[in-house]
C-alpha cells in the first residue's frame, strides 16, 4: 500500500446518536441537497423502512450548540430523517483528529467509488423477492405491479414501469438475459 495513502479507522461498530449531536458539512463534494423528487422518494423509504445505511460522522474536538460530530457522507439521508423528525441515527464514528484536508479526500473517496446498481441488477434482484416476478407477468398485471413496486420499493414511476416491462418477458429469456449479464 502507497504510505502516502492515509487509512481512516472507524472508532466502534455502529452506533445511534442524536441527529441533533450532528454538524452537517459545508463541504459537501456534491453540493446542497436538492429537495426533488430522488430526495421525497428517500424520505418516504426512511420513513417506511429506516435509515438502512448508517451515516458516516467524525468527533469534533471542541464543540458548540451540543454537536459533537461532523456529518461526512449521509447528507441526503441526515436531511431527510431531520424532515421526518427523527431523533437518533445509524453513524459510523471516525477517529476524530482529522484535518479539513484529509475529510475532504475521505468525502471524494465515498461519493466516487460507489457504483449505481444497473437495470438489470435490479430486475434480478426484484424477481428474487417477488417470486411471483419470475415467471413474468400478463399484460394486465402491469399495471398494477408498476404501483406495487412505488410504493413497497419508493421506485421513480419511470424506473416502476421499465423493470416491470424487463419482469413480464417469460422467465426463460430472463435467465438468458441475466446470466449474459453477468457473464460481460
């Protein structure tokens, strides 16, 4: 490993903590969050579901108005549980002797290494939790499979209708599909 590369070492397992103890950062690689539709959808998962994915804070060294932490990756998800007025969260805590420098690059690490999750991936994935999914679908159960999938998974419409049209091909070209892939 390149001794110049810092690693960043998590202080405990995770923990719930008052959102109110966190500090949002004004450092934000991707900007301020924008309240549009992505964002409801993650708002009403929150609220159906929880916070699935902790959020990733540091201690501060000293503190003011009672916050402790200094929120690095979550700003979607801190915003949306303040919304729905949560009053604890999921954190990971970093060790806390970070410089602005050093959160900077650990922020640009966890916005630029993840990986959306492709059409296909998705399909996959919803036909193993619907098995009903797996033998396809009749054309007028589109319809209402579209809405399911809305409301139990706060899909986009959009994004509803074209795994939908994926799920009701017959399941044998299905596994084709998806073993092509997977396999590329």
């Amino acid at each position: 490993m390149d001794p110049s590369v810092r690693q960043f070492d998590f202080i405990s397992s995770v923990r719930r903590v008052r959102l109110s103890s966190i500090r949002p950062s004004d450092q934000n690689p991707r900007g301020p969050v924008s309240r549009d539709a992505s964002f409801e959808r993650l708002t009403s998962s929150i609220d159906k579901v929880g916070i699935l994915v902790p959020l990733v804070v540091s201690e501060l060294g000293s503190r003011s108005h009672g916050e402790k932490y200094q929120l690095i990756d979550g700003e979607r998800r801190y915003w949306a549980a303040r919304e729905l007025n949560k009053e604890t969260v999921p954190v990971h805590v970093l060790q806390r002797d970070l410089t602005t420098d050093q959160l900077r690059q650990l922020m640009f690490h966890l916005h630029m290494t993840r990986e959306q999750w492709g059409p296909l991936a998705q399909c996959r994935a919803l036909a193993e939790a619907y098995p009903e999914l797996q033998r396809g679908l009749r054309l007028e159960d589109k319809k209402s499979w579209v809405q399911r999938l809305i409301e139990e998974t706060s899909m986009a419409p959009v994004t509803a209708r074209d795994r939908v049209r994926v799920l009701a091909w017959p399941e044998k070209l299905k596994q084709k599909v998806f073993e092509f892939d997977t396999d590329s």
